[in-house]
C-alpha cells in the first residue's frame, strides 16, 4: 500500500500541492492509498484540487489524521473513502477568508468570491457529515475544532484510533479561536458523558456504563474495555455450550442405553414365559394321555378284565412317581367303571 505524507500546509508555491498528490497517485497506479495528514490548511483552490484528485482516485483511499487537519486540510480529509483520526488529533473547519486591499469593488468583488468558496466547501462537508448544509455552515462560522471523538460524532471521520503525540505545532494566530495546546504536548481527553458511552454502546448494561464513569474512561478506552469484556463473555459461553453439549451427549447415551437394557429384558421375559407355557402345555398334553389310557373302555380287551385294567392304571401312575394313594384316587376319577368292576370282582372271590 502506498503512503503519502502530508505534513505542511496545502499550497503549490510553499508545501504540498496538487501536483505533488497527483504525481505521488500516479505512482501508486491505482493501488490502495493511504495519505497521513497533519496540516494547517493552506490555499483554498489547491486544497479543493487535492480534495478532488483523491476523491477520483480508482483504488482505495485511506486518510489518516496524525495531528491536525485544519481548515482547508479538513477538507482534503473528507476525500477519503475510509477517515481515520487520532483520538488527541484536531479537525477543524472554518469560513475561507483572505487579505485583500482596493476599492469597493474590490471588496466585494472579494466577499462575494469567498461566499461562493464558502459554500463549496459546505457541500463537501455536508456530503461527508450526512449533516443538514445549515448546520454546516454555522460550523464553518464558528470555527469549529473538534478532537478524534468529536470528529467522530459529527460524521466527519470514520474512525478514531489510540492518542498519538502531535506531530507539529500551529500558528495560533491564523486562527480565530484556536484551543490550547503546545508542541509535542499529549492532549488529555475529558472523559465521556453517560449520553455519549450510551450512545456508542447501545447494547452495554448499565453497569458498564456506570463503572466507565467511575473510571473516567474517554470513548477509545470504553471501547477497549468493552471489547474485552465481549471477547471474554463469548468465550465462557463457548466453554458453556460445549460442557452442556457433551453432558447432554453423556445424557443420551446413557439413557438408550438403559432402553436397550430394558428392551432386553422384556425379551427374556417374553421368552421365559412363552417357555413355561410350552411346559405347561406338555405337561397338560402328558396328563391328558394318562388319563385316556386309564379311562379306556371297562369291556375285556384281549382277555382283561375291567378290573384288572383298574390295577393296571393304578400301577402305571405309580411308576411315573404318584403316591400309591393318589394314584388310587385319580384311577378312580378316571375309570370309575372300571374301579367298580374291581370291587364287584373282589366281593366275587371267596
């Protein structure tokens, strides 16, 4: 990035003058631009010249205010398309005036010339500022001077950066209302009002804005500290999330793995029951068949008796392990006939 210094007064005769700039962005070729001012002004149609040839440069412009950029020098700022300024730095901007000695008509050949500049240089600033020509004008007739922060909140710079020490002294006496300040001497900012931190941090607790109070902050390191404290808050959130987001991972597994656990059981119960009623189910099917052969029919088959068919069934409940008793007592249930054939038989024998 090219840098161009402009750090004397604006004018072709005795400082920095058009053709300097222009031969200085010639040879930038249409690279970015940055063009570092501290200035007392200078000559009006020189300034205006400078103001346009950065203005219509194809690259990018960046002015940056080291110390001063007064009265026409202001104006050369504004052609930036990004302006940066020194938090200790001055910006100031005036009616153009000028000596002059002849008749009447000179005179007013002469007012009515600065008029016209005057309001050349309103439509600059009210194009930078967005501010309404009227209020610009009242600025100029003021001779308004105005540190980073001011500068800033006007909307005749775009950024103010960390205090720097002034680079050059000024003649006091170019000026109608100069403010106090000597070579090389480091401006000490006034802290900010509530209005103004409120205004530059809409979003900032009370609390911030009462403790930047207490603290004396200037708008730079209000902003600093914010800054701070909004990288610190993200990352403690970061921290947050991600410890939220691996115990909720912990949480989920843990619970299917518990719904997995739960689905097994249910299997094994599931299989545990249907298995004990395949038992039950044998051991009915088992049961049944015993009583069918212990139930046949009391008519002799092959030769046998009913009663003997009664001993029979007794005997083969016996030998599958029933008490000799109960196994009396079911034959009897079963084969009712074939028990009373038994007694009948058994009151027969002599």
């Amino acid at each position: 990035m090219a840098e161009i210094a402009i750090y004397q007064d604006i004018d072709s005769a005795t400082g920095f003058g058009p053709q300097a700039l222009r031969d200085a962005l010639t040879e930038a070729a249409g690279g970015p631009v940055t063009a570092r001012l501290n200035s007392e002004g200078g000559n009006v149609i020189d300034g205006l010249a400078c103001y346009n040839l950065l203005r219509n440069y194809p690259g990018e412009t960046t002015v940056v205010i080291d110390g001063m950029a007064l009265s026409i020098a202001s104006l050369v700022a504004c052609a930036g398309d990004k302006v940066q300024m020194a938090e200790n730095s001055w910006f100031m901007l005036h009616n153009p005036h000028n000596q002059v000695a002849g008749d009447g008509d000179d005179l007013r050949g002469m007012a009515n010339l600065l008029d016209g500049m005057r309001d050349q240089l309103a439509n600059v600033y009210t194009a930078k500022s967005k501010k309404p020509k009227e209020e610009i004008l009242q600025l100029m007739d003021a001779e308004t001077w105005l540190t980073g922060p001011q500068a800033l909140e006007a909307g005749f710079v775009d950024e103010v950066t960390a205090s720097l020490e002034v680079a050059a002294e000024f003649d006091a006496s170019r000026f109608s209302r100069p403010p106090k300040i000597q070579h090389k001497e480091t401006v000490t900012m006034t802290a900010a009002s509530y209005q103004e931190l409120k205004a530059a941090f809409p979003r900032a607790q009370a609390e911030f804005l009462t403790g930047c109070l207490d603290k004396g902050h200037t708008l730079d390191k209000a902003r600093a500290e914010y800054d701070e404290q909004t990288a610190k808050a993200l990352e403690e959130t970061t921290e947050e999330l991600s410890k939220s987001k691996a115990e909720f991972e912990e949480f989920k597994k843990k619970k299917e793995e518990e719904a997995k656990a739960e689905e097994e059981e249910k299997k094994e119960a599931e299989a545990k029951a249907k298995a004990e009623e395949e038992e039950e189910k044998e051991a009915a099917e088992a049961k049944g068949k015993t009583g069918v052969k212990a139930a046949a029919s009391g008519k002799a088959k092959g030769g046998q008796t009913a009663g003997s068919r009664f001993m029979d069934a007794v005997n083969e409940r016996v030998k599958l392990g029933m008490p000799k008793a109960q196994a009396v007592a079911e034959t009897v249930h079963c084969d009712p006939e074939a028990h009373r054939e038994f007694v009948l038989g058994s009151q027969r024998r002599p």
